[in-house]
C-alpha cells in the first residue's frame, strides 16, 4: 500500500468498478476520489477519478493530494 493512490476496495466491489486503472496502481491511504467528490457521487464513479489520477500521476499532483486531505482532515469536511 501507497500513501497516494486509488482506495482498496473489498472483493465483492470489483464487480460494480467498471474501470480498469485500479489494478494497475498500488492502493493508497488517500487519492483523488476522497478529496473531490466522494461523499456526492457513486462507488462506481469512482473508477473515473482512478483513471484521472493514473493519466495525470506526478509528485506534484500526489503532493496537491496529500496537502488537500490534510485540509479536508482538519475541516472535518469529508470532501
């Protein structure tokens, strides 16, 4: 596991994850999906911001990531 990355998921969750960008990267603790807009959109919509994350993959962008989560963390937004 990653600090940055797509979020594990359970077994019984693959079978509604329509992307493919998932199993091509290590899980993380945190990723795009959980600082934009996981708390309003689908499980499955998921896949969309995993595909993002992995076409746009840089230090810079996990670095954007993780300083938003420590924001979103603080807040106690969730998103």
């Amino acid at each position: 596991m990653s600090l940055i990355g797509p979020r594990p998921m359970l077994p019984e969750q693959q079978e509604i994850y329509p992307g493919s960008a998932y199993y091509r990267m290590r899980p993380g603790l945190t990723g795009l999906w959980q600082i934009s807009a996981r708390n309003s959109t689908s499980f499955a919509a998921r896949a969309a911001y995993d595909d993002l994350y992995e076409q746009q993959f840089s230090m810079a962008q996990d670095f954007r990531i993780l300083m938003h989560t420590v924001s979103v963390v603080l807040r106690r937004t969730g998103c």
